[in-house]
C-alpha cells in the first residue's frame, strides 16, 4: 500500500499528512485523526488498510505540534486548535485531484471522536463520520474526577500558563498508572494499552504542555451535535472508564441520522491488536460500503 506525503497549512503552521489511494480511480475519502496526545499512527494501520481494500481513499494527518508538523510548545493538546486543523485538512483533501471530493467522511477516535463530531457540525455536504468512542462532554469529565485531581489540574495549568509568559513551559504526563503522581489519563489498564499503540514512534513522548488542560476543561462536543446532517456511526463502549456511555447515548440521540453501537468493552480495545478490533472493522467498512453505494 503506497503511502503519499503531503503537506497542508494551518492557522500559519505546516501540518503533515499521509494519503493512501486504492486501485479504483477517483475513490471516495476519509480523513483520519487521532486522539488524546497520540500521533496520527498510533493503532491505525490496519483501519487504513481496510478502508483502502474497501476502495477509498484514506488522508491521515498530524494535528499542529504533533508528529512531523510544525507548532511549539511541541504536543500541546488544545481541542479548538484541533478542530481548527480538522476545518482545514477537510478543505485541503477536497481541493486534492485524484479523489471524489464529493465523497468525504470523517474519522475520529477518542478525543478525535469528538472533534470529528464538531467538525461535522461545522462544515456541509459531508459524506458521512465514524466517532470510535468519542468524547462528548468535559462536565462529566469534570463531575467524574476527585477534587485532588481538579485542584491539582488546576495548579499545573496555571503553572504552565504563567511560565508560557516568559517563553517557558511547564508539562505533565499524558499516560500513568494509577496512583502516579499525576497524569491526564491514569485509569487501570489504560496505561499498558496506550504504550501498546504508541509503539514505533521516534518523535512521541508521554507528556503535553499543562496549559492545554484550560481548553480541554471547556469542550462539549455534545453541544453541537444536533447540527449535524450527515450520516454518522458511533461506536462506543459500556465499560469505558474515559467515555461515560450516557454522554454517548445522548451525543447520538441528537443527530438526525445516526448509527449507535454499544458493546461491552473498555476504552481501547477497538484499537489494532485489541479485542474487538475485528468487529469495529466490520462495522465501519459495511458503514463506507453503504456510503460508497448511494
């Protein structure tokens, strides 16, 4: 599967991209983005693999300060500039020659789940968008941590902000096991399997710049989601430690024309090499394959 690089602007910022093409000419797309912290790789080749056996065309891309694109302070986890990039791939890939521009659908796990719901919201005549276990809402988030986290949270982002302020930073792990001293994510397991992902990066390490936490504590992508016009599927699931399965089911009810699977795993295992890996493939290529038919 040959892989053509690409480069696209962002607010300024150079972003990198990848795009895979299938034998057909002129295939359909999707825009693929990745989720909290993670490169545009991490778990994903075989999704990619699939999509373009399938015959589309698949366009993966790096946020801003991620991976081979350009930003500073390096892997800043900010969901306005995410969503900002997600805008601005979907108009570069539709301005590209050798695909059905016409025919675009937006893929989004985790974090990304969520931003490809916004991105939804916000641009026409998609063709439809996979959210794999998206987050939907930062006042569950919020009403689900301790208030040791929240103060702690707090007190880093601040920290990092004021430090911002003399051209400094201030970071904090992405990625602990419970009972660290403090990280983004320390749920049990979700360490473990988010290295599993991570895995063969050159470029990655387990840390964001804290100040980010201030633009995460305000993003409800559940708000929005009732603007959306095209077809989505949603998959997420019942035992998710970071994705409370209510927010989920309501983020779906308000989408006019939605497909929401529920099944009984936690966070990652729709990921390559997890367990359910197989079936989420199934379920999102039978999705394209009723897109591609239309």
């Amino acid at each position: 599967m040959a892989e053509h690089k690409h480069v696209f602007t962002s607010e300024g910022l150079s972003c990198s991209g990848s795009l895979f093409l299938p034998v057909n000419e002129q295939p359909p797309v999707v825009i693929l983005g990745q989720g909290f912290g993670a490169e545009r790789t991490f778990g994903t080749g075989s999704f990619i693999r699939a999509f373009v056996e399938a015959g589309w065309a698949v366009f993966s891309f790096d946020y801003r300060s991620f991976g081979a694109s350009e930003g500073k302070p390096r892997q800043l986890v900010n969901p306005h500039h995410h969503c900002e990039d997600w805008y601005n791939v979907v108009q570069y890939v539709r301005s590209l020659q050798n695909i059905d521009n016409q025919r675009v659908v937006l893929w989004g796990s985790s974090f990304a789940g969520g931003h490809v719901l916004v991105t939804a919201a916000r641009v026409s005549r998609l063709a439809g968008v996979i959210a794999q276990v998206p987050f939907c809402s930062s006042r569950s988030t919020a009403k689900n941590t301790t208030i040791g986290k929240s103060i702690q949270s707090v007190a880093h982002a601040c920290l990092d902000g004021l430090l911002s302020l003399v051209g400094s930073e201030h970071r904090v792990a992405l990625v602990a096991k419970p009972g660290a001293d403090f990280a983004i994510m320390d749920a049990p397991g979700w360490y473990e399997d988010y290295m599993k992902i991570a895995v063969g990066s050159s470029s990655w390490v387990n840390s964001m710049p804290a100040r980010g936490l201030f633009a995460v504590a305000n993003y409800n992508p559940i708000d929005t989601a009732d603007k959306i016009d095209c077809p989505v599927l949603i998959i997420n699931g019942a035992r998710d430690q970071g994705v409370p399965a209510e927010d989920v089911r309501a983020t779906a009810a308000k989408i006019s024309n939605c497909k929401h699977v529920e099944m009984d795993f936690d966070h990652f295992d729709l990921y390559e090499g997890f367990e359910l890996h197989d079936e989420a493939l199934r379920l999102q290529v039978e999705f394209l394959n009723k897109i591609a038919g239309e």
